[in-house]
C-alpha cells in the first residue's frame, strides 16, 4: 500500500472551478485499477493552495494510472489556466 500526496497550487479566483474538476479526477481514480482512496483537502492559511491524498495497492498502479488516457481526459487544465504552476506529487510507502 502506498499513499500519493498530489500538491495543487491555483490561479487566485479559480478555486471553485478547480474544486469542480476534481469530481471528474474523482471519478477517473475510483475506476482505476489499484486505486483505493482520495480526498480533496483545501489549505486554511492560502485558500488557492490544495492537497490530494490517494491511496493505492502498489507504485505501479499508480504510475500506470497517471500516464493512462483517462488520467489525461480529467486533467486537461492547463488549456483552462486554472493552476499557477506545474503539480508536484509525492509517493509515501508504508
């Protein structure tokens, strides 16, 4: 079991919209293969700044979800200029 931090930083202004994106990430991570878990979590001290938690059976099925087609189809914001920078993730082992 591994758990994925996926951190999220948003063009000020944009929170609502990407917080509406993320129902279809959600829906994309519960049909993938491996996935078990995720949660959106917002930051209280910079309220464009968001955490996804994402647990997962092994590394490999979430390195496969990532460079799948559905993952791409859900994340497609860059075109939309809703984040400020490059997401950073970072995988926890247990």
């Amino acid at each position: 079991m591994i758990t994925v931090g996926m951190n999220y930083h948003v063009i000020e202004g944009k929170q609502a919209d990407f917080e509406e994106k993320f129902a279809g990430v959600l829906e994309a991570l519960n049909a993938a293969e491996g996935h078990t878990n995720s949660t959106l979590w917002k930051d209280v001290s910079d309220q464009a700044s968001y955490l996804i938690t994402s647990e997962w059976s092994d590394e490999q099925a979430f390195q496969t979800f990532i460079q799948s087609p559905e993952f791409r189809a859900v994340t497609n914001w860059g075109k939309e200029q809703i984040l400020s920078g490059r997401p950073q993730h970072k995988i926890y082992k247990s």
